[in-house]
C-alpha cells in the first residue's frame, strides 16, 4: 500500500466517475483530500461518504476567479498544497466542418486553459514550499486523434505539451509534473456503446478489454507519492496497449 498520509491534495472533476475512483484511492493512502466539482448533490454524496474530506464547489471555466480559487484551497490546506491532480474535463463532439465556433472555444477554454491557470497559481503556492507534484488526465486521443472531436484532442494533446514544458521550467524547484493518459475505460459512456462496436474497439486494445476506472486512480497514487520523486515530463499510459509512444 502506498502511503500518503499528511499529504494536501487538490482533486479538481471529482464528482465523475474517474474522479471518484481517484477520490477513493487518495483517501484509502492516508491524504487530506480537497474535493471539486459544480454538482452540489454529487459534492454532497462525497462529503456523506468521507468524514474528514474537504469540499468546494467551483467551475473551472471561470477564468476570472481561478486566483480566488486557488487561494481558497491554499486557506483551507493551511498554505500547503502537495499535489495538484487536473481532471476535470468536457467534451462537445462533432464533426470539424459542424463544429461550431463555440463547441471549440468552450473545450479549449475548459479542457487547456483552465488546466493552465489553475496549474500556473498552484505553482506560485509551490515554489513557496519548495516542492509540488502535478498530475494532468489526459487522454489517449490526444496522441492517436479521433473521429468528431478534433476541439476534444487538441486540448489533450494541448495539455501533454503544457505538462512538458512546465517540467522543465519547474524542475530545479523541485516540483514533478506528469501526464496520464486513459484509453477505454468503464464509465456511463462506454455502457451505451453497442455490442458490436464495443467488441471491434476491444479487438483493437492488446489486453482485449476496457480498463477500469481504478486502473487510472493506481497511476495517480503511484504519482502523487515519493515512488515518483525522480519522473518529471513524463506520460503514463493507461490503455491496455491501444496505443504505444
């Protein structure tokens, strides 16, 4: 079991179903966990769950209070935060020569921006405590590409770029940042997929299955502990071999 007990971590798109995943697997390793999200009753259901977890409720499309945000989460944590792990995120599929100015901007906006700025007042609290890790969920298409969601890959791929060039800024501050990337993993979405469909997308995963959603929450602990101290830049790939860097 790993430890990351006496740990301050900030888990942004808690309430989805990768998020409460996470969620479980940070609060089973000992950490003090900061929940957000926008849904109240999703928020509330996760503060009846755990009796010792924080709760915010804030849109990360709000470019304007992200600072706000961020030094809430500071306050609450008592000016340490240890681990940042960005997983929010939005789709709004369609075809590019259909996508409509605003299913662009809106998931850009969401998906790559408000990663950047969150991530960008995050470090300011980091540099003060001389160390940080930051952990960004990506997505598989944002290195393969995918019919219909060209606003979708582009912020992924956006985001594996961004974690990079942040690595090497930050780096000599002792502050690790990583990606991790899923494929098909089991959630509400994949559940509505036909049958046929869902056996000629496993036909092109080696291990031959969707992953879990505790598959991606492993990764994260893994990341968010002293087991990673010396990975920094760099994409861990969670697809059952859909895809090879």
């Amino acid at each position: 079991m790993i430890n990351l007990k006496n740990l301050n971590i900030i888990l942004t798109g808690a309430t989805g179903v990768i998020g409460n995943a996470i969620l479980d697997k940070l609060i089973l390793a000992g950490s003090n966990v900061l929940a957000t999200g926008t849904n109240d009753l999703k928020l509330q259901k996760i503060k009846d769950k755990y009796n010792n977890i924080s709760v915010l409720k804030f849109d990360i499309s709000e470019h304007q209070n992200i600072d706000i945000f961020v030094e809430d989460c500071n306050k609450i944590f008592s000016n340490k935060i240890d681990v940042l792990i960005n997983n929010a995120g939005i789709t709004q599929d369609n075809l590019s020569i259909r996508m409509k100015d605003e299913e662009w901007k809106k998931v850009i906006d969401l998906n790559l921006t408000s990663t950047f700025l969150i991530t960008k007042n995050v470090i300011k609290k980091m540099l003060k405590s001389k160390k940080g890790k930051i952990i960004n969920v990506t997505s598989v298409v944002g290195h393969t590409g995918n019919i219909g969601q060209a606003n979708y890959a582009s912020s992924k791929a956006g985001i594996i770029a961004m974690s990079k060039s942040l690595a090497l800024e930050y780096g000599k501050k002792n502050i690790t940042i990583n990606s991790i990337s899923p494929g098909f993993i089991i959630s509400e979405m994949t559940a509505k997929i036909s049958k046929e469909h869902t056996e000629l997308m496993k036909s092109r995963i080696s291990l031959n299955k969707f992953g879990s959603p505790e598959d991606v929450a492993n990764s994260v602990v893994f990341l968010s502990s002293n087991l990673s101290d010396y990975i920094t830049g760099e994409t861990i790939h969670v697809n059952g071999g859909m895809y090879f860097s």
